[in-house]
C-alpha cells in the first residue's frame, strides 16, 4: 500500500514532541517595544529583531500612515505587472546609495530574495560553495536551483578553498552569511572576498542581521570592513530586522539587478510588497543612516557591553558576539527549553532555539538586544538568568565547555 503523507507528516510531529523538539505558535494579542503581551502576561521580549527599535518610532509610522493615505494597503499586482509603485523605486535607489551599490530590487521576504537570486544566478552543473551555518535559505536557493552544493566548517577558509578546488572549471558561487543569525558572529569577510576573487567565484554576502546595526551608516558588515561592490557584487539585505518593517533586498550592479527583475521567480511571480510599507522603510532607512540611527546604535552597543559584562561576572557563557545575538549556550534541548520556560515565569520572554535550527547538543537561548532595551532592562535579564542559574545548574554551557 503506498504510504499516506500526511500519517508520515503526524509521525514527524510526535517524534519531535516526545524529543523536546516541538515548536508552538503563539499569539502576541500586544506589543510595545520591548513588551509584549502572550496569554495575557506581560513580558520583557529579548526576542526581538528590531535592533534598532524602528518599528515603534513615531517617523516611520507617520510615513506608513501618509503612504497608507495615498496608496492603499496593497500594490494589487506583480512589479512587472503594475504593481511597482513610486514608493518601491524610490525605497531601491535610496538602498543602492546606502550600501554603495550601482542599483537594488526588492523582494516581499528574506527568505524570497536569497531563493530567487539564487534560482536565477545557478544553473545544474554549476557549484555553490557556503558555510555550514547559512541561513536555510540560501541552502534551499541553491537545491532548487540544482547546482551542486558543498558546505564548509563555519568560518573555516582553508576548507571553503577546498570545496571551491574541487571543480575548478564549474561557474561558483560563493556565499555567506555577513553575521550568523543563531550565533551572532561575523563572517570572515575579507578573507572571503580575497577567497573568491582567487578562485573566480562569485561572493554574495547575506546582510540581515548587519544591514543598520553595523558599519559606517549602519550600511552593514560589508561596510564595516571596507569591502566594495566589485569584492562583494551580490549583497541581500532584509528590512524587517534593523529596519522595523518588512521585506528583503539585492544591490549589486545595474546589469545584475535588471536581470533579476526579469528571471528571479520569487520577484516575477509575487505581489510587490505594499507601497505604504516601502514608504515606511524608506523613512527608517533615512533615519538609521543619519544621527539619530548613530545614536540608536551606541545605545544597542552599550547595551550589548552591558548584558556580556554581567555575564562574565556570573559565570553565564555567552557565544562569542559583538553583535544583537547573544546566544547563552545550554547544550541539549530540554535544558534550553526548561531555562525558557522558568524566565517567562518570572516575565521574561527568551525564546529556546533547538535542533533543527541549530546542531544537536548545541541549544541555547537566543537572546536579542534592542535600542529600545533600558539597561534596567539588561539588568532584570541577568538577575532573572543569576536565579536559574542557581536553581537549575548545568554541565555545559556555563562554567565550561559546550
């Protein structure tokens, strides 16, 4: 008898949920930056990709509110059908200017842009070359694409070499995260580029969680380290972290982005995102580059310094990070889970992340800083995790090796 998909999909599920694994939707019924409402609590949310606390400033939201006016909520098409409104092109060339790029597209998702700009650079045959802990995104991007693909050790050159060296013939595409989304560090990206300029590959670098946090305007880890467009032609960039609102971006050279528009499947065959979200992201671009976004930036550096200080002193092991993400590593999964749970206890909502999302062995809170954070804030974390910490000691992550 052939089997039945969805008893096969049921099955899944419970090993998952007998493994600790099982993730659960839930309702936020508020939100106001950092609170949020969940089951009718009130929560500290240190799980927030609102780096910058854009999403709330009353800027962005007039410019919403204006766009909303004008333009309705809706583009009602495809951009190559109609749908591409004066918002969207103004919001691209304001993208392009800011990370130093001839041009940019937008897409309606990150996940949408990294498969679409993937689908329509590889081919069968070709190879792509990332590191181990990309974003599922580009790991999906180049399996639909059909390209072969070959993962590296995280950060790890010598092996990112090898992997290019093995067909040397094959059109490459190279490509990493700029900082890792579950580990909070940065990606070796100079050496990246000197890699791929060797070995007549190209680089794309995936900014998310980079674009507005890091570099000289906020213009993302790429800025950060000096690397152009000709070292880095392919860059994505999402404006639903830093940015505060929705969506996702390529820049690279004009030629790159026309033809995406024309070949990138997630961009063709998609509604444009709303014109009034686009007016929204264009005023939070405008402030995260200028003085304000400066400002916004040394309050979440500060807040960073504030959180690792503290928890150097409690003995707590966050993972190497100079970024939002500071992940405190707890080793398996019920631990991770537990910890979690007994913060939302005492009002404090850290989410546990855990296998798939990251290796077996290796859960830990995720914990994500925001400019909207007080250092009262920070402080209430680390009382709360000194707590825990007593209460529910473990053999790794704290104190010791994971």
């Amino acid at each position: 008898m052939r089997p039945d998909l969805l008893a096969r999909l049921a099955a899944r599920r419970q090993a998952q949920a007998e493994a600790g694994l099982l993730r659960r939707l839930r309702t936020v019924e508020e939100s106001s930056a950092p609170w949020l409402v969940i089951g009718g609590r009130r929560l500290l949310s240190f799980a927030t990709n609102d780096y910058l606390g854009l999403a709330a400033h009353p800027g962005v939201r007039k410019a919403l509110t204006q766009a909303v006016q004008k333009w309705g909520v809706g583009a009602s098409a495809a951009h190559l059908l109609g749908g591409h409104r004066a918002p969207h092109a103004e919001l691209e060339q304001a993208l392009a200017d800011w990370t130093g790029r001839e041009a940019a597209l937008l897409f309606a998702t990150g996940y949408m842009a990294n498969v679409g700009v993937l689908d329509a650079l590889l081919e069968p045959g070709d190879l792509c070359v990332q590191d181990r802990l990309n974003h599922a995104s580009l790991l999906d991007g180049a399996r639909m694409a059909g390209a072969e693909l070959r993962r590296y050790p995280h950060v790890d050159i010598a092996a990112a070499a090898r992997r290019l060296a093995v067909r040397p013939s094959a059109s490459a595409l190279l490509a990493t995260d700029g900082v890792f989304s579950m580990d909070g560090d940065i990606a070796p990206l100079v050496d990246l580029a000197t890699l791929a300029h060797g070995s007549h590959a190209t680089l794309l670098v995936d900014d998310a969680h980079g674009i507005g946090v890091l570099g000289p305007d906020g213009a993302g880890s790429v800025a950060a380290v000096g690397l152009d467009a000709r070292a880095v032609p392919v860059l994505v960039g999402t404006l639903g972290k830093a940015l505060g609102t929705q969506g996702a971006f390529i820049a690279g050279p004009r030629e790159l982005v026309e033809a995406l528009a024309q070949s990138a499947r997630a961009h063709v065959y998609s509604t444009a995102p709303p014109p009034a979200v686009s007016a929204a992201t264009l005023a939070a671009v405008r402030l995260a580059k200028g003085t304000s976004g400066e400002a916004l930036r040394q309050r979440l550096r500060d807040n960073i310094a504030r959180l690792r200080q503290g928890a150097a002193q409690l003995g707590l092991r966050l993972l190497p990070s100079e970024t939002p993400i500071q992940p405190l590593l707890l080793g398996d999964a019920h631990s991770a889970l537990a910890w979690s749970q007994a913060l939302e206890l005492a009002g404090i909502h850290v989410p546990a992340i855990r296998p798939p999302t990251v290796p077996s062995g290796r859960s830990r809170l995720r914990i994500a800083l925001s400019a909207a954070h007080l250092p009262a804030h920070v402080d209430r974390l680390l009382d709360a995790l000194s707590g825990l910490q007593a209460r529910m000691p473990l053999t790794t992550g704290i104190n010791g090796k994971p």
